[in-house]
C-alpha cells in the first residue's frame, strides 16, 4: 500500500446517515477467504511497488480468486476519492498530496513482474486536479505500453466532469485497449447512489471516446439490488447501444457497511442470465451478467471474447 495519511474517518461524508441492517447473502454470492500462495505473491508485489488497488479498497469478493492467477487492479492518483457514492467504501475526502510523478512507473514494473498478458487501471475521482488526472492516466498507459509491448490495457476511469472535455483526448490518444467508465446504476437513483456525477455526462463521455477512435473498445457497467426494477434497466441497456458501448457488465450490489446504501434485495442468477440474454439480444459484443460480475473480473479473458466477437462481427 502506498503511505498516504488516510482520513480519521473513512466516509466522514456517511456519518450522519442512519444505519442500515446488512441482510445475509444468499449462498449464490459467497465466496472464500483468499489464502493461496498466488494471491500472497501478488499481494507481495503491489506492497513491494507501493502500489494501490482497487481489489482492496473497494472490499471485492473476488479478490481471492483474481489475486491467486495473478490478476490485480491497479488503483492510480491515491486512496482517497473525492466524491461520495453511497455504494463505495473507497475513502473519501480531500486527498492529502499531489499526484506521484513516478506511479506511472510503479505500474508499469509491476504489471512486468507479474507477467500480465491484460492489466486493469482504474482511479480514484480527484476533482482537485485540473484535468481529473487525464494526463496521469496517459503516462501510464504510456509507461506500460514501453515495459510490456504485448499487454493489452484495459482502463476504469472517473468521469472528467469538472475538467475541460478536451482532457478526453489526452487519454484516448495513449491509445488503451477498452476505455471502460461505468454508469453505476439507473438514472433515477443517481440522486441518492451517485450524486456527485451526472448519468448523462457519463453516458456521453463513452460516446465521445468511439467517435475520437472507433478501434478504442468501449465498456460500461451498473450493479442491480440498489432499488432499480427490471424496466430501467433494460432502459440503460438501449442507451448504452445508442452511445455504441460494446461490453455491458452487471453485478450484484454488496453492502460495504451499515452506513452504505441498503441492499434492496438480492438478485437471483436466473434473473442475471436473463439481463444477459436481453443485452445480447440489443447488439453488444460482449456481456458478464452475474452475481459476482464486477468491471474486472475475468478481464482478459473476456477481453479475448471481445476482440473475437468483434472479428465475427466484422466478417473475419
């Protein structure tokens, strides 16, 4: 981890909010605690580059399975966000310095050592920096693009609402292989789940990337069981094919805390392998619909899918 002073308070933001019970899960989402050699390997490699990841922070429940083959998220611009999502249990507040001139460097050693073929990076917001951290996103697509030629880039990124739209372009010019930025949920509960964002900037923002590169893949993703029906979603799914994203995930939403957003309910994989089948149905190429879908899980592999369907689609 990297030694930044994170705030006294986690979510100082929450605090005030009333506690909600955390229902049980159902045996469909539970998952082990890691314990493989492999996920003490990489565990050891992010500490060794100080580095940040989103697998930690964020508490995802595949970390054991991701971390164990290897496969890490790289968290860039820090630990603490500046936003507030009442989904998230990535610290929030005022983040305590600038950005590491020499992460992008971090990241690109790391991804060698762990012999990625596919890395994820992704962010925390920084609404104090000018640019919304674009051009360190570009730097280190740039620094992985030099230490290992022949991974694929995949990036997660914040919305660049405070920042000129023209910062969209420095990073779609480093020339990632999929810009993934995810709607996070249907645009009638942005007020409560995402309120510092705006569903139709983000919608276009992933519009915009396709039409500054159309070879860039775009991806997107909401999590269900926030108090959504099944409805909006198919909404989400048509607005998404009218900005022309090509990979849609949907994962079941996970309570961090009391103090998070409450679980409306749990959605059966039934119901998932039916968003599934619509969302195919709709036009995208490629699609993860399950209970422990998250924006990277399974990434390259899924990738490989991707650049595939893309082929059959284009006749070759």
């Amino acid at each position: 981890m990297r030694d930044l002073k994170i705030p006294s308070q986690r979510h100082p933001e929450k605090a005030h909010r009333p506690d909600n019970a955390q229902p049980k899960k159902p045996e469909w989402i539970r998952v082990k605690a890691p314990t493989s050699a492999g996920y003490k390997e990489t565990r050891d490699i992010m500490r060794e580059h100080k580095l940040t990841t989103v697998c930690e922070e964020a508490g995802c429940p595949n970390v054991g399975e991701c971390w164990s083959q290897g496969h890490a998220t790289m968290m860039i611009m820090g630990e603490v966000c500046t936003r507030g999502c009442t989904f998230c249990n990535i610290a929030t507040g005022k983040p305590p310095e600038a950005l590491d001139v020499f992460e992008p460097g971090r990241v690109a050693d790391a991804v060698k050592k762990l012999g990625l073929k596919h890395v994820v990076i992704t962010s925390v917001d920084r609404d104090d920096v000018e640019d919304g951290g674009a051009e360190h996103f570009a730097q280190t697509i740039r620094a992985v693009r030099h230490r290992s030629p022949e991974t694929t880039i995949e990036i997660l990124t914040p919305d660049f609402l405070h920042a000129d739209p023209d910062v969209l372009r420095v990073v779609v010019d480093a020339k990632p292989d999929v810009f993934n930025h995810n709607l996070e949920t249907v645009p009638g509960l942005y007020p409560e789940v995402r309120p510092g964002a705006r569903y139709f900037h983000s919608l276009r923002l992933l519009q915009r990337v396709k039409e500054l590169d159309p070879t860039i893949f775009t991806k997107s993703g909401i999590m269900v069981g926030l108090g959504e029906n099944r409805q909006s979603v198919m909404q989400v799914m048509d607005d998404m094919r009218a900005a022309d994203i090509d990979f849609l995930t949907i994962g079941q939403y996970l309570q961090p805390t009391p103090k998070h957003h409450v679980v409306d309910r749990f959605v059966t994989p039934e119901e998932f392998a039916g968003y599934e089948k619509a969302a195919y149905g709709k036009g995208f190429l490629m699609v993860s619909a399950t209970p422990l879908t998250r924006s990277s899980y399974h990434a390259g592999d899924d990738f490989a899918r991707l650049r595939d369907a893309r082929l059959k689609k284009l006749g070759r």
